[in-house]
C-alpha cells in the first residue's frame, strides 16, 4: 500500500483529502503542527522545521504539498519540495492556483508560480493543481451573512469557483493514479458564477433573503483591516481586482476528468452548507 504525506491536514483541502485517499486504498500520514488528525497517522512538523518536515517525510511514496498563503509561503514550499526530493518521493502533489503567473499583479499568484517553477526544474515527479476560488472561502463572510448581506468589490463579474472537496477528490485521483507526471491541472466549478448568482444559491438554501453588495475596494479593505495582516488584505484586494477583470471565469473539465464526477455546483455548496450561513 502506497503511504501519501498529507500537509495542511486539518486544513480545507486536506481535511476532506484524507479519506478521499483513504477511500481508494492509499495510507495516510498527516502532518500537522500538533493537532491529531482522527483515523489517519500524524505526524508533527512545522513547515519552518526543515529537520522535523525531513523527519516526516521518510518511506512515503507520495506527497501533497498545502501550506497558507503567507509571505514565507514560497519559500517554505521550496524547502519542503526539496526536502522531498531528497527523501526520494515518487510523486509530489502541489497545490497552486488558478492563473499562476511569475508576472502577475497578484502577490499570491506570483507566489505559487515561484514554487511551481522550483518544482519543475528539481527532478521530482510532479503535478500542479491550479483551483479557482474556493466556495468555502464564503464562509469568511458568515457575519455579515447572518445579516442578510455580503460584499466585496467584484461588480458583476463572474468566478468559476470550485468546491473544495472537488480540490479534494481530484488529488485524490492524482495521488492514486499514473499519467500525471509533469501535467498542470487548473480546478474550477461546473460554470462561472456571480456573487449576486452566489447570494441566490445561498437564499434558497437557507430560505433567508441574503443579498450582494458591490463594495469599492478600500470599503472592503477598511473591513478586514485589524482583522488580517496588512499584506493579506493586499493580497485579497487584488486578488478580487483579478476576479473584478473577468480574469477567473474559465470553466475547466480537470475536476469531472479526474474523479469520474461532475464539479460540484454553487446549488449542491449552498445546500451541503447552509448551517454556516444562518441567520
Ligand atoms: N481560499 C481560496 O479561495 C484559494 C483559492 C485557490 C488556492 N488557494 C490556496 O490554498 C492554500 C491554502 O489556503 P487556505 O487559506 O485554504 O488554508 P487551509 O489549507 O485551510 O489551512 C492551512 C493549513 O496549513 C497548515 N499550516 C499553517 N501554517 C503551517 C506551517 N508553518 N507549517 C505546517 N503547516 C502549516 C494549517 O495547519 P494548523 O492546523 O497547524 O494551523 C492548515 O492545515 C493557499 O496556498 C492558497 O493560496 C486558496
């Protein structure tokens, strides 16, 4: 049996990808900074702790790769990536996002595309997961939800967003699978969607009127600060300036090709997680 090295364990992704490998015959350790993870083997290993993440990683076969994006994200992610090439791993799983771009306007996007590039160029069996927007990300929005309302500078653009737990299931199939090797999938929903369209899905779900408010970037910025750090609400302004531009609507097959199952709709999130969104 194949041993995959989950990280960001408790994490959104990492969390639902434990028993999705599980489900399909894989071993599982998760790493995780000292919490333990229920029905799996964790291990404790700070992605800063490159003798503890070496630790980790001895006789697994595979690896995912998750961490928050953070100003050390990159670097980290590099260490860890040759680290793993050192202990040998026959195939590292990296989880990126969509439109990566070395030149991007986007901090985060830049961020992953560095790593991506590492990882390319260092020998290891790899592949890349570019998801869109994460439907679960909504979640963050759940105070001014239970108010009946959400809002973010995105106008009336629209977003291919992606259930997690099809991020999930697809790495799922990448880990478990052969043809992979070298390959870039980018992870999106089954359409693209507006947040007024979003706000709709989660008003049938919850049978509560929820609206969406288009909010001028340094609105939406002046409600995070003192919640996040100044380069997260950076991070996020442009992050929507990208969504705002129509850059993120792609709708991508990868998430049906890879596990056998349609991508998730915006309807079957909103119903699955209602109970975040009550009044
Ligand atoms: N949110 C989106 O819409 C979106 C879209 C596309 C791509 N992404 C990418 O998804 C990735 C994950 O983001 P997320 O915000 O959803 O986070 P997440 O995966 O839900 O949580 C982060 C995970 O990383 C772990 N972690 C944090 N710091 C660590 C460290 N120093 N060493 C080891 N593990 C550490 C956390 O573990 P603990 O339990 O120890 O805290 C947690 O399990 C980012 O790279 C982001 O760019 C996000």
């Amino acid at each position: 049996m194949n041993t995959v090295l989950v990280t960001g364990a408790t994490g959104t992704v990492g969390s639902a990808l434990i028993p999705a490998l599980q489900a399909r015959g894989a071993a599982v350790r998760a790493m995780t900074r000292g919490r333990s993870v229920d029905g799996a083997e964790t291990v404790v290993a700070d992605l800063q702790d490159p003798a503890a993440v070496a630790s980790a990683l001895k006789g697994v076969d595979a690896v995912f790769l998750n961490s928050p994006s953070a100003p050390d994200a990159a670097e980290l992610q590099i260490q860890f990536a040759n680290l793993a090439r050192d202990a040998g791993v026959s195939r590292f799983v990296l989880l990126s996002q969509y439109a990566a771009r070395a030149d991007s306007p986007v901090r985060f996007l830049r961020w992953h595309a560095e790593v991506e590039a590492h990882v390319e160029k260092i020998g290891l069996d790899y592949t890349v997961l570019r998801p869109n927007l994460y439907l679960q990300a909504l979640r963050s929005f759940s105070a001014t939800i239970a108010q009946g309302f959400f809002a973010a500078p995105i106008g009336d653009a629209a977003v291919s967003a992606i259930d997690t737990r099809d991020i999930s299931d697809a790495a799922a199939a990448v880990l478990t699978s052969g043809g992979h090797t070298g390959r870039t999938y980018t992870l999106t929903g089954p359409r693209a969607v507006t947040h007024s369209q979003i706000a709709e899905a989660l008003s049938a779900a919850t049978g509560r009127d929820i609206a969406f408010h288009d909010a001028p970037a340094e609105q939406f910025a002046a409600a995070l600060t003192g919640f996040l750090p100044p380069w997260q609400v950076e991070g996020l302004i442009e992050d929507y300036a990208h969504y705002a531009r129509g850059e993120a609507a792609e709708v991508h097959t990868a998430v049906a090709d890879l596990t056998g199952h349609p991508a998730r709709d915006v309807t079957d999130f909103a119903r699955d997680y209602a109970a975040d969104f009550a009044a």
